[in-house]
C-alpha cells in the first residue's frame, strides 16, 4: 500500500514537471527576423506562441551572418514573419537553405515603398512599388544592399495596422484554433500603438518645423515624414558600409549651413562617426536613439517603448523652452518609467 502511494506521488511530480514542455510544445514556434518583429509577434499571439528573434536586441541586422543552427531553427518552425522591402537581404536564402515549408510572412506587405532619395509624398506615390516588384528587385542585390527603397517603416507607428495585420493573418494560418484570442490581442494592441501615434505627434509638434538632426545612419525617413522632422546621417540605409572621407566632409559643411540642432547615437551602431562630427562642429550628444533594434532591457525593450524614447529624447533636446506645457510630464514621465509597457507578455 505504502509503495503503491510513493510510486503515485512520484507519477504526479512527473506529470507537473512534465507540464512546462508540453505547454510549450504546443505553442505555435515563430521564428522571425529581428527583435522589433519579436515584439510585434508576442504582443499579438501572447501565450501561444513561443518567439525567436535571429537577431536580438542591440544588434545589427544589416550586418547579420547566419549561422548554421539557424537554418535548423527555421526548419522547426511553424511559421517565419520577416521584415521585407530589402531589409534582411539574407532571410529568403536561408529559409530556402533550410526547407522550411510553412507559412512566411513579409511584415511590411502592402506597405508603399519609400525611397530614400525623395523627400515628399508626390515623389514617393509616383516611385510606387507593388510587393512583386520590391521582392523582384530584392533578388537582384546581394547581402544587405538595399537599393534605394528605405525598409524601417515601423519607425512610422502608423504603419502599425499593416504590420500587425500581416502578423495576425500569419498566426492565424499557422493557428487556426486561436484566431479569436489572436484577433483579440490585436485589436487592443492597435488601439494601444494608436494611441501612442497622437501622443508622439502632439509631443513632436512642439519642435520647430524645418529642424534639423543628426543620426548614425538613414534609419528615420519613415519616422521624419510621419512626425515632421529632419534626418541626415553619414552612412546610408545600410550600416555594412563606412561613410567615405568626402561624405564626411560634405556632412559636416550641411551642418554648419543647416539649421541642424543636434547629434544623436543609435544603439545599434559605432557611436565613433558620431564623436567625430561633434568634435568637429561643437554640437553635443543629445542621447541615443534606437533604430533597427530593440534594448536588451528598461523602456526601449519594447517597440512602443522604444519610439515613445526616440520621441521625448528627440523632444528634450530640441523643443523650445517655451514649451513648459509640453514639457510638464517629462520628469514624471522619466520617473515612471512611462507606464505603458506593460502589454501583458513576457520576454
């Protein structure tokens, strides 16, 4: 009798200890491009899936190499959402590398292309590139070289509805027993990313029109045509490449003609281009902005965290003193954290 309850208490620990496994092996496996998409992916699908980011946070997928293991963390996924529009110019060759044959989706899918070297929506429209041709196009550049069309549209949140529709019909397909907590998720997910949308808008309006900023390459073309600002940088829209002495110099005579305000790092990239151009123009540092990657950890972990602290660093260093209004929160924002974080997943 007493060997018969031992042998059934022991049964029970098993099956408990069992449970974590199973519980995640019945989460749907998503493996995606880079840490921005990650978030993206968890927020929407929650408890159900399990997420892998081939790219983490303060890293560089333009740089990316793949390695080895990642073709076979394909091959164990039930579905791969990637960015699109040029961006990770290696992720199709090494989803065909490793045989992977489940749903895929390109996150930016109905998006209008943006070129980089047009600056108003006129030129853009005219320049429009369906997803066939952008993929097309894709082919024919090796590595990370991006052409001319600029791949960061989540630094517009909104952009936020196509991104999170895309991933949402993604999970459905690989999910379909899910769809309503899927659906769900989404759906207060974008009231969230529509709301931070007015909040960085009314924030972005208290800087003078016309100013201009300096990052460490030309991550933020969605970000200053959605808000209104101005970015020059020395490298291009890849970081695979060292701005050239003369592009340097030629940096450095647009800033002292421009009305450009400040300096910024990106978390992702050297910060040594950027000490050079304030060692040689007297302009300060402002902060650190995040481009192409999330933080390890604190605010910018998140992709709303991360482009509500783009805003009010862009803000703090150039807005005009007489904005007190504007600027009544910022040291209770910055004590609180912002608060807004928090959508319910883990990391």
């Amino acid at each position: 009798m007493r060997l018969s309850r031992t042998t059934a208490l022991l049964a029970g620990v098993s099956t408990l200890l069992a449970l974590p496994a199973a519980m995640a092996a019945e989460r749907v496996q998503v493996v995606t491009s880079f840490s921005i998409l990650a978030d993206m992916i968890e927020n929407v699908g929650g408890e159900h899936v399990e997420v892998t980011a081939l790219v983490g946070p303060d890293s560089d997928a333009h740089v990316y190499s793949p390695r080895p293991t990642d073709a076979r963390t394909l091959a164990e996924a039930d579905l791969v959402v990637f960015n699109g529009l040029q961006f990770e110019g290696w992720i199709e060759r090494l989803i065909d590398a490793s045989d992977f044959a489940g749903p895929r989706v390109v996150a930016t899918e109905g998006i209008e292309a943006r070129l980089a070297d047009l600056a108003d929506d006129d030129h853009d429209e005219a320049h429009d590139h369906d997803h066939d041709a952008q993929a097309s196009h894709q082919d024919d550049h090796d590595g990370h070289d991006h052409g001319a069309i600029d791949p960061h549209a989540w630094q517009d949140l909104g952009m936020g509805e196509l991104y999170v529709g895309n991933i949402l019909a993604g999970l459905i397909e690989a999910d379909p027993d899910n769809s309503g907590a899927y659906e769900a998720r989404a759906a207060r997910y974008l009231e969230e990313v529509a709301a931070l949308d007015s909040e960085l808008h009314e924030l972005l309006d208290e800087i003078p029109a016309g100013t201009s900023v300096i990052t460490g390459h030309d991550s933020f073309g969605h970000f200053a045509r959605a808000y209104g600002l101005q970015f020059l940088s020395p490298q291009g829209l890849s970081t695979e490449t060292e701005p050239s002495a003369a592009n340097m110099a030629r940096l450095i005579d647009v800033i002292r003609e421009e009305n450009v305000r400040a300096l910024f790092h990106e978390n992702m990239t050297s910060p040594a281009m950027i000490d050079q151009l304030a060692e040689e123009t007297g302009l300060s540092v402002a902060g650190t902005l995040y481009a192409d990657a999330l933080a390890s950890d604190g605010e910018a972990s998140t992709w709303l965290g991360m482009m509500r602290h783009n805003a009010h660093t862009l803000h703090d260093a150039l807005a005009e003193p007489g904005h007190d209004e504007g600027q009544h929160d910022d040291d209770d924002h910055a004590g609180d954290d912002h608060g807004h974080d928090d959508h319910d997943h883990d990391h």
